[in-house]
C-alpha cells in the first residue's frame, strides 16, 4: 500500500518562522518513516479575507486550490503560533475558505476536512509554548471533522530550541515523533 499523504503548512507565514522550521523537522520525520508529505506556505495562496459576498460572486482561485489539495490528501501536519491565545489570523482564515461547501455541495460534506487526521505543534517565544492556540486548533478541527491526534508538540522559548534546522529541546523533541507516528497510524486506518 502506498504511503499516507499528509499536508504540511504552518500558521505563520514570516520569514525565519519558528514554527515552519519545526513544522519542517515534523515532515522530515514523516518522509523517513514512509509517508508522502506536500509542504506548502499560506502565503503562496493569495487568500483574500473570508468574505461571504465575495464567496458567492468569485470564489478565490487560491481557495480552490487549496480546498483541492486538502481533499488529496489523508491529513495534515499543522504548526501554528499562538495569537493572544489562539491560533493565528492566516492559519484560521484558510481553514474557513477550505471548509466552505462549493455549489450543490452539502454544507455538512466537508470533503477537505472529514474523516481526515491532524498533528498539531505550536512554537512559542514564550513560556508555554502555545498551549492555548492548540487547544482552540483542536476545536477549530474538531467542528469540522478532522480527528487530531491525541499527542501534540509545544515548543517554549522557542528561540533557544533549535540548532540551525535542528529541534535540540529534549521534550518536544521525543514527543514530536510520537506525534507524526500517531498521524501515519491514524490516516492509514481512516483512508478510505
Ligand atoms: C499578534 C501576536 C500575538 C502573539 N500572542 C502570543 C500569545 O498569545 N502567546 C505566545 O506564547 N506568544 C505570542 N506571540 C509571540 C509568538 O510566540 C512569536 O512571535 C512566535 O515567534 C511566532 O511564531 P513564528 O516564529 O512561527 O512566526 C504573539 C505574536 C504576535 C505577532
């Protein structure tokens, strides 16, 4: 049987992301062991801000692209900073313009979200390294169906957590494996 598919994008888009680059360790670690993992940046897809005028008279192209590589792959590898408590602005606003139903679609379908699995880490400057924007990450998934894995990855200060590209922080640096081998093990028993 072929590899699982996973897509993974971080909620920050700035250059020099902590996140991306422990997102980037994250997908390394699920290529070797055996998954097929297509990394994307958010800020390659020009997403306007939801807006449901505009979602009625010209869906975004950048939308439909991105709806259609949810829909391709069995789940998903998410880093996501925290924002004053919860998850980043660009990170949310792809996931409202990706769960919206296109014509003669359900509203409840949600082909890019159902029966899929995430992994969800966050890495903060702070000292708890963003506790809070994962739990409202796992609710944000959960209302749209997507099983999120139950071990996830915080990163505190995160400034002094990495050598280069590497994750030398001891604890999220054992937890991190355990969490993409819980998304392969997931998204290969939910594939349809
Ligand atoms: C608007 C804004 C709000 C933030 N709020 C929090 C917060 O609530 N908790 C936290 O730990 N860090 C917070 N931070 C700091 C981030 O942890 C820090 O900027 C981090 O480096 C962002 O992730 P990135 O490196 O992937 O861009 C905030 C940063 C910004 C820009």
């Amino acid at each position: 049987m072929a590899g699982v598919k996973l897509l993974a994008f971080a909620g920050s888009t700035r250059e020099g992301s902590l996140n991306q680059r422990l997102l980037d360790v994250a997908a390394e670690m699920a290529r070797a062991e055996g998954a097929e993992v297509t990394s994307i940046r958010l800020r390659d897809f020009d997403l306007p801000l939801y807006d449901g005028d505009l979602e009625a008279s010209a869906f975004p192209p950048a939308a439909d692209e991105l709806r259609r590589l949810f829909i391709e792959h069995d789940g998903f590898l998410i880093a996501s900073p925290e924002y004053n408590g919860s998850v980043s602005g660009a990170l949310k606003n792809a996931i409202d313009w990706v769960s919206r139903p296109r014509p003669g679609e359900s509203l409840v379908a949600l082909p890019a979200f159902r029966g899929k699995v995430a992994g969800i880490m966050s890495a903060s400057i702070g000292p708890f390294g963003g506790l809070r924007g994962l739990l409202a990450l796992r609710q944000i998934l959960g209302t749209i169906q997507t099983l999120v894995a139950t071990e996830q990855v915080l990163v505190p200060l995160a400034e002094k957590a990495f050598d280069g590209a590497e994750l030398i922080e001891p604890l999220p640096k054992q937890l991190l494996p355990l969490m993409v081998k819980r998304v392969i093990f997931l998204a290969e028993r939910l594939r349809p």
